[in-house]
C-alpha cells in the first residue's frame, strides 16, 4: 500500500506542475474593503462570490489577496464544481495558483450519492481529489465507511483508506487496515490484515475484494473463513454471501472443532445451508485415533471426491432405515424366518441387502400376517382391479371383536407376482400408531410401530463425510482400499463399499461390504458382509491361511486383529505349523466358525456345529485345493504409509553430498646411510 500511495503522490505532483494557471475572480459581493496585510494589498470581502475555471466558491466574508491570487473564507464555505461536486465547511484557505483548497471544521464533501464529512479535508480542484487525515466518513447509499486518513478520486470515484479502516454495509461489518473503495460499484479492495463480519460467520484476508450489492468476496493471501465451530482456509478464497456458498482453491483446509473433522484438498466447494464441504484434487481426511492415552496415531482416507455435510440424527435415522433395516428385512423374509410378532432388527444385526421376491409370496400374508391381523382385530382389504392399493385397517365393530394395542414391529406384506403393490395405506394410523416405510425393492412395503426411538426425533447435529473413487485409508497398524466409503462422527462406524480390502497387520480380508466400529477414538470391531474371506501368511511362507463365509464379525485389542466370528456358510483353509502336521492341509465346512489370532499369525479355528473336517497330506495338494472360491491376494495394494495415498504429505528425500575427504600424502620412508 506504501508503494501505491507513493505512486499516487509522484503522478499527483507532475500533475501539479503541469496544470495552468489561472486568476481567482471576485464575481460578486455585498461590500469590500481594501486593507494592508503583512504590507500586502488585501481585500477584506462580505458575502463575496469567487470563480476560478469551473467552480465558484462563496462564504459570509473572505479575506481576498489578489497578488497572491488566493484568499482565506470564513463561515457557510460552499465551493460548487462543475454542478457535480459540493464541498461545504466553516472555513477555507484557497491558492488559486496550485488550485487547493484547505478547509477546517465540519467540513462535508458530496458527490452525487457518497458524502463525505471530516474536519479537515484538502481538495485540488484540478485534480479532483481529497485527503482528509484526522479521521474521516464517507456515506455512499447504505454503506459507511471510517478511516483515520483517506483519499477521494472524484474522477474515478475511488476512496483509499488509512488507519482503523471501518465499513458498515446492511449484511457485513468490514475491519481493516488499509481499504480501497469505488463509490460507483460499491465494491471494497483489501491491501492488508481485514476482517469482514457476517450475521454468524467471519471472513479474514489480507487481499481481496467484496461487493457490498451482491454480497460476493474473492481473497488471495492468508484467507481463513469461520462459521460456529468450523473454518475454510485456502490460498484462494470464494464466497457468495447471498447463496451461501464458497470455493477455495489450492492448500485448503476445512475443520469443525466441534465434530474433530480436519479436511484438506486443492479445491473445495462450500454450503453454508447445509454446512457441507466437497473436496476434490489430493483430497484427504484426518479420523482422530489413538494407540492410547498418550500416543496419537490418526486414521489418513484420501479419494477422488470427499464430501462432508451436517445432519440431524432424525435424518440419520430415516437413513438408516433406509439403507439397513430395510434390507435386513429382506433377508429375513427371503429365508422365511420373518413373523408378525418379528422384532425390528437393532443396529448390532448384520445388514445386507437381498431381494428373492419368490419366497415373499408364498404365504406371508394367506398365512400368518392374516390370520394374526384378524386376531389383533385388523383386516386386510385385497386389491381391486382398479386399485392396486392393499389397505389394513380395523374390522367393523359389528363383529364384536375389540381392537387390542397393536404390538405389530415389523410387517412385510408381498402380493401375488401378478400384483403389483406401489404403497401400503394405513387407515387411522395415528390412532394405530403405525408410521408406514417403502423399500426401494418393487412390491415391497415395511410397516413399523410407533413410537419411535429418541433418535428419531432428536434434533442433534451429526456430521457425516462421504469418499467416492478410489479411496484409500492408512493408519499405523490397518490399511484399506475400496471405491466408496461413508463414516458418520455420530456412532463411528466407517462403512466401506464396493468390494473394500483390508489388511490388519498379517491378515488380508474382502468382502462386499465392511463396517469399522471405533471406541474411544480406537478399532474395536468390524462387520464383514457377503462373500467376506480373511488370508493369513506367516511370514517367508508360500501358504496362505484361508476363512470364508457369509457374515463375519472381528474384534481388536489394543489395535490388533485378536478374534473372528464366521455364521453361515463358513469355510475353512488352515495349515498346521506345528512339527506333527507340519506340511499337511486342513479343510473344513462348518455353519458357524470362532477364529483366534496372535502376533499376526492365526493361532486356532474352532468349528461349531458338524463341521466336516478333510486333512490332505502334503503329496496330495494341487493348486486348486489351496484355495477357496473366492480368494485373493493383493499385496502391492496395500498402502504402505501416509505419504503414499496423500502426494501433498511426500517429503523430498534430499540426500547429504558426500564430502570429499583428502588422503593425507604418506612420505616414503628412506633408509638412514650408514
């Protein structure tokens, strides 16, 4: 800003001396007297009109020295140029010679719609511009601004302030250093450390620009945004106050303080409605962990694209249903095992979705859901031709029969195949108590009784984040790669999609879908869903340790894999370390399997429920016995450290110069002449 100033002042005075110079004319007054001052001819005037160019300057009396062709005004000064500007003030001491005009005491500026007052204010009427420097304001429309020192270009409309700079606009408070401001198109540049306060957040730049009319700020140095607990930085920063919307470009750092989310990237897009941030381009998330209470080993997820976003557990909850419970029921009711009295499943089942419409429509509803609905004094009313809706709803009282409370938990009602079922409408449901849930799955409706759980109601924010494309996660002891994930800071549960792989520390597991649960900032167990497979290698070995099944559930300890928990379908490939066995292969089918591990090697599988045991000797093995269906193994997938999944935490090994060292000269030796 010095720099700029000292621009101003060396083109302000070549101005000075080129400009020509003309005679102050005393156009008017009421009456004058010539009188000596300082020996000089001077003209004391009443109510006199002057006019020099393109302005006239008028006050109560003036003080007129005509040799030196300028005079000093005093009381209700006026100068009025070219009919745009008006300056007004108590006094004035004008030099018709340099054309600049000094004036004192209230003095008041006003050009078109920017007013501006202070009590000392030079003006050059050549140059068209003013410089106050003992505090200042200019008002321009709804907008006030304040400085210690300040300069207006009439001609360009432009002001620079100076010193405590302060801007009041009907949607901003503006703190700033230095300031410049264009009274035409309202908007506000920033040259230093300035601070822009909103209804409820804050903007913080040392460079940049916003438009008090559309609300709108680009900052280029040291930017940092805050809302609540939240914060935006960026080497470049957007943001729309109207709609609620910012961009940040390069080095970007978001962090909510309240939900411990630290984000970073080198462009992010945020909503202020929704308090969510998209990060793409060397995007990453930092998940707090620790070993223990002393030592921090945070969990790195990089991805294409990261979204994080605020919600409340009332629409976490219908999420929930959504995507879980209602595929839960579908398993149930696919394997038969679904009932009218069934209970919803809790957040600790298994969730995965399944959809054999067949089995639905066997006898769910000519069988127990009728005959139950009928004894809970309900009745289901059968399609029409025209009306495909299946309605439940009271018997008439006419039957006697009293409607007993409802007790009804979870119902799956599935017509013929001929019929296709788009809603299920529930008469009363209020009185009922009955709130009604469509599964995406066609022809199939869940019912649900009241009331609900507190988190169905509870209003508390949570903030989840979302990873797309080619996410990666490391932390110290478990790695994983997948192609979507989805972590919510409500339960910390990490969920990973589309046929995620993990590795914890000897042990490689797949499966379709995986579940991370963390306690108190650690690993505490996971869910395997569908066509889950852990391997397991000890090490320098070429055999692989092999459990499959259909759902699985592990547990850590202190970070560590320590148990596995196969039901349904489980399988089995283990191979025997100790001296007896040694060399040999077991296979094993069993219904459910408890899996132990220890020191990163699998330990001891014990089988439940008739397992079918097949030991194959050494000679006997083929390739194909070696493995399951289903097997992989994918050692150079796995991430090795944090600076490999985030190229912006890759530190540039720079190897020291090998000194050349000198070899001191060895003198040779000669014999002594006897």
């Amino acid at each position: 800003m010095k720099k700029l100033l000292l621009i101003f002042f060396i083109l302000y005075s070549a101005t000075g001396f080129a400009q020509k110079i003309t005679r102050v004319n005393l156009l008017q007054s009421e009456s004058f007297i010539g009188i000596k001052v300082n020996g000089k001819n001077t003209q004391k005037v009443i109510k006199p009109v002057f006019s020099q160019d393109n302005a006239t300057l008028i006050c109560d009396s003036a003080l007129f020295y005509i040799e030196k062709n300028s005079f000093d005004a005093f009381g209700n000064v006026h100068i009025n140029q070219a009919d745009t500007i008006n300056i007004y003030s108590d006094l004035l001491n004008y030099n018709g010679n340099t054309k600049q005009a000094i004036l004192k005491n209230n003095v008041r500026m006003i050009d078109k719609d920017a007013v501006l007052t202070t009590n000392d204010l030079d003006y050059n009427m050549e140059t068209k511009v003013g410089h106050y420097y003992n505090g200042g304001k200019i008002v321009n429309g709804e907008n006030t601004l304040t400085s210690t020192n300040g300069y207006y270009f009439s001609n360009s409309r432009d002001a620079y302030f100076r010193y405590n700079v302060r801007v009041k606009s009907p949607e901003v408070l503006i703190l700033s250093d230095t300031l410049k401001y264009n009274t035409q198109n309202k908007i506000a540049y920033f040259f230093g450390p300035t601070n822009i306060y909103g209804k409820d957040d804050t903007l913080y730049t040392e460079n940049g620009q916003y438009n008090t009319l559309t609300d709108q700020a680009a900052f280029g140095k040291r930017n940092l945004y805050r809302q609540g607990s939240k914060s935006l930085k960026g080497d470049s920063l957007f943001y729309d106050g109207k709609a609620g919307y910012g961009r940040a470009v390069k080095n970007i750092l978001f962090k909510d303080t309240a939900q411990k989310i630290e984000l970073r990237g080198d462009l992010g897009l945020y909503r202020k409605k929704d308090e969510s941030i998209e990060v793409t381009k060397n995007a990453f998330v930092v998940i707090e962990t620790e070993k223990d209470s002393i030592t921090k080993d945070s969990m790195y997820l990089t991805a294409d694209t990261l979204k994080s976003r605020v919600l409340r557990k009332t629409e976490l909850y219908k999420l929930k249903i959504k995507n879980e419970e209602i595929n839960t029921a579908l398993i149930a009711a696919s394997e038969k095992k679904i009932d009218y009295n069934d209970s919803l499943p809790t957040e600790n089942q298994t969730q995965n979705p399944f959809g054999a419409q067949d089995s639905l429509t066997k006898n769910l509803v000519k069988d127990s859901l009728q005959k139950k609905a009928i004894n809970d004094g309900l009745a289901i009313t059968k399609p029409t031709k025209t009306d495909s809706v299946l309605v439940l709803k009271p018997l008439p009282q006419k039957q006697n029969l009293k409607p007993s409370p409802i007790n009804i938990n979870l119902v799956v009602l599935a017509p013929s195949i001929k019929t296709a079922i788009p809603r299920l409408e529930i008469i009363n449901k209020k009185k009922l108590g009955i709130r009604a849930i469509e599964a995406k799955t066609p022809n199939i409706i869940i019912a649900v009784k009241a009331p609900l759980p507190p988190e169905a109601t509870d209003t508390t924010k949570i903030r989840v984040l979302n990873a797309y494309k080619k996410v990666k996660i490391f932390k110290s002891d478990l790695q994983a790669v997948a192609d979507s994930a989805f972590f919510s800071y409500g339960d910390s549960v990490l969920r990973i999609y589309q046929k995620p792989m993990l590795w914890a520390q000897g042990s490689q597991i797949t499966a379709d879908t995986m579940y991370l649960q963390m306690k108190h900032k650690k690993v505490d167990n996971m869910d395997l869903i569908k066509n889950s497979i852990i391997v397991n290698t000890e090490k320098d070995s070429l055999t692989f340790n092999q459990v499959a099944g259909k759902k699985m559930k592990g547990y850590f300890v202190k970070d560590k894999l320590d148990r596995v928990f196969v039901d349904g379908n489980a399988e089995s490939i283990y191979f025997p370390q100790d001296s007896a066995q040694k060399g040999s292969m077991l296979r094993t089918i069993a219904a459910r399997m408890r899996i132990k591990f220890e020191r990163d090697s699998l330990k001891e599988i014990l089988w439940i429920r008739k397992p079918e045991v097949k030991v194959y000797p050494k000679e006997k093995l083929t390739e194909e016995l070696k493995t399951l269906a289903n097997f992989s193994w994918k050692p150079k997938d796995r991430p090795i450290s944090k600076e490999q999944i985030i190229p912006s935490l890759r530190k540039t090994l720079i190897k020291p110069s090998a000194k050349k060292t000198k070899t001191p000269m060895v003198k040779p030796k000669v014999a002594a002449k006897k």
